[in-house]
C-alpha cells in the first residue's frame, strides 16, 4: 500500500512538473532566408540550444532571398514575425531607421568583450554604446585558381604578387585564330566581386584609403585610387589577360574552365565542389606594390526583434549568446563552410592552415568591412565607371572623378 501510495505520489509530482514546465516554456521565433546549408546548419544549431534550455523552444523560417526583406519589413511592425532575425550587414542601417531591431544588452553582450574577442570588422554594427546584431560567421575573399590550367600551362605555384598575378595570367589565356579570348588568365567584372576588390583591396595596395567619416565621404578620387583602377582595367587593355563580360559573369567562366584564376568569396567553395570535373585550389589575395595585404570582409548576423519582449526577450537574448559562441561557429564552419567571426575559432591550428578554409580565415585579419549606404547602388556606380572606360573609351581619369561625384551624392542623401 505504502509502495502504491509513494508510486501516486512521485506520479503527480512528475506530472505537475510536466505543467509547470509546459506553463513556463517560452516559444520564440527565429527567421533567415533559405539556403541548404544554412538551414541544415541553424536546425542544428536549435537543437543543441533547446537541450540546453529546455524551458525554450525555437521555430525556425525561411524564405526565398528574394521576398526576404519584404517579409520581414511587413512582420515586425505589425508584431509578428521573428524575435531574432538574420539579416546582411550593408542592411543594418535600414533595419535601425525603421526600428526592426533592439540594441543587444549590453550586461549580455558588453562592447569591450566583442571587440576584445570577435574580428574587427563586426565593429561596423556598433550604433553609440551597444551593438545591435553580431554574426556567427564572416566571408572574405581569396584568389581561386585551376589546377589543371596551371599543369597545362606548365605554372609551378598560385601569385603571391599582382606582379606575378599578371604574368602568370598571359600565360593562361588563350585566344583563336582571329585574336578572340577564349580562356582567360583572370576574371574581370564589378558584377561580381571585383568592385570589393578594388574598392577594399587594390586602392589600399597603391597607398589609398577609399572612404573617410566612417565611409561617408568618398575618397578614392585620388592618386592611390588613379593607379587602383590603373592596374585593374589594365589587365584588359595593356596585357589583354582577361575580358569585362566574357561568358556574362566571372563565376560561370571559371566554374565553366575557361579562366585561370577568379576573385571570389568564401561562400564559393560550396557550389565550386559540386562542379563536376573542376579541379580547383585557392590562396591569399596578392600582395601589393609594397607587399601590402588586405581583403574585404562581409557577413551575415543576427539581431532581436523589436517584436520581442518581456519572457521572449529573455529567450532571444539566451539564444544570441548560443548562436555567437565557439560552438556555434564551429558547427557553421562544418557545415555552411563560412568562416568563424571570432579568432579563438578561425585562428586555430587546424582552421587556419586548412588548404580550402585557410587562406579566407588569414585574410580575415588584415580585412576591411564596407559600411554600405546602399550597397547596389554604390556596385552600379562602379560598374558604369568601369563600362565608360572599356566601351565608350572615356578617359580614365574623368571616369574616376564621374565615379567619385555620383557615390557621393549617393552618399550624401542617405545621411542627410
């Protein structure tokens, strides 16, 4: 009897715990757009969240990249949507203007600690004393190149020079009979990633800095940013190593093994290992005139929701700190293959030297982080500075100088 009271007894208790922890469980959503790898990563990621807080339950959405921002911008203001939101950092201001995400608390998440322990660039989502989003990984750009090119062409090495960048590319490219480029030795396009490449990269090479005030006055106007744009389109017009448009974009040629060596993100090296019969390897960006290095770096973060609050803010916040740990950004890197945005994670022996993921994470640390206006827009301008040059023959210098007027007037409304 003492047996089947004491059974009754532990039954309830269970139970009344069950409702309890039901009674206090806190459900919180969680949106980004839709990516295999990043979706596959994030459910990962829930699931280690929620065994640790099992008061917590996480529901995550995704949508098409290209219904994203409007999703969201229509959610949150009417309180609904997502309590901890993906978004790009080149949107951040657009998110604060039109208050759809908080401060992160600073008792959680204090400035001193982020800057003590995350890369540099993260800085850019700094508004006064707090920071409003933090990532779990970061995406810099490195130099691809084909292997099997480089055999043919008898190339022991990738560059480590924009010297050797350019001899090294005469010998990949290849023309027919009637002088057309069929194979080119780089890639060339603003489409693509080059505008960060000249903008972050090459200006700062030739002793340059593109912007000044926090990226809001346009700077490469200058000497620095003469012979950037020099070198740049003259991998086309004096050593005819490349072409502006040849097969539309610079990722389909190489992909398609038609270049020898192509600028690119780290966010490639998913669709380069599913392209069949490409034997590919990566390195650092070349160095400069001087031997500088430097690298552009962009990243996608998390922020909590102005729809947030109360229990859910509490919630959020818990799992802003999971989705920002080591942890984290270890289980991205498996999975998404972007890189760590904490050295403690990249900079390990094992991260840091690996072939494929190792030349992005080194170049983390001498890279720069655009804080775009409106990220399009300052991409267009530079495309057109490029096209009036190669097609309509303007001289580079005024083309350079048009560039510069029509960014800042970009420039100039946004923050007026």
């Amino acid at each position: 009897m003492n047996a089947l009271r004491n059974w009754a007894m532990a039954a309830a208790a269970s139970a009344a715990a069950l409702f309890a922890g039901a009674a206090n469980a806190v459900e919180i959503e969680y949106w980004q757009y839709f990516f295999d790898a990043r979706v596959a990563a994030m459910e990962q990621l829930i699931e280690n969240f929620e065994a640790a807080n099992p008061d917590i339950t996480v529901t995550m959405t995704h949508f098409p990249y290209a219904d994203y921002r409007t999703k969201v911008a229509a959610a949150i203001p009417a309180g609904e949507g997502p309590d901890v939101v993906q978004l790009f950092y080149g949107w951040l201001n657009d998110y604060v203007e039109a208050e759809l995400i908080q401060p992160l608390p600073t008792d959680a998440f204090p400035p001193s600690m982020i800057e003590e322990e995350f890369f540099p660039m993260v800085q850019a989502m700094k508004r006064g004393d707090a920071y409003m989003a933090l990532p779990t990984a970061v995406r810099s750009l490195a130099l691809f190149y084909n292997e099997r090119l480089f055999d043919e062409a008898g190339i022991d090495g990738p560059p480590e020079t924009l010297d050797e960048l350019v001899e090294i590319a005469k010998k990949l490219t290849k023309r027919d009979a009637a002088g057309n480029i069929t194979q080119v030795g780089i890639t060339a396009g603003m489409n693509a990633q080059d505008h960060h490449w000249w903008r972050e990269v090459l200006v700062r090479q030739f002793g340059g800095d593109p912007y000044m005030d926090d990226y809001r006055t346009v700077n490469y106007n200058s000497d620095a940013g003469f012979k950037a744009l020099e070198f740049y389109l003259g991998l086309a017009r004096d050593h005819g190593v490349t072409a502006f448009g040849f097969m539309d974009e610079p990722q389909a040629a190489f992909k398609a093994g038609r270049a020898g060596m192509h600028i690119d993100g780290s966010f490639r090296i998913g669709s380069l290992n599913k392209t069949r019969g490409l034997k590919w390897g990566v390195t650092e960006l070349p160095a400069g005139p001087d031997g500088t290095r430097s690298n552009y770096s962009s990243y996608w973060v998390n922020g909590i929701t102005t729809k947030a609050t109360g229990e859910k803010y509490d919630a959020a916040v818990k799992f802003m700190a999971y989705v920002t740990s080591d942890e984290a950004m270890q289980i991205w890197l498996d999975v998404v293959g972007e890189l760590p945005a904490k050295p403690s994670v990249g900079m390990t022996e094992a991260n840091a030297n690996d072939e494929v993921f190792g030349p992005f994470i080194r170049g983390l640390a001498y890279a720069n982080t655009t804080k775009f206006a409106n990220e399009s827009g300052q991409r267009q301008i530079l495309m057109d500075m490029v096209q009036r040059v190669d097609i309509e023959g303007q001289p580079l210098g005024a083309s350079l100088d048009e560039a510069a007027v029509a960014e800042q007037a970009l420039l100039d409304e946004y923050y007026n």
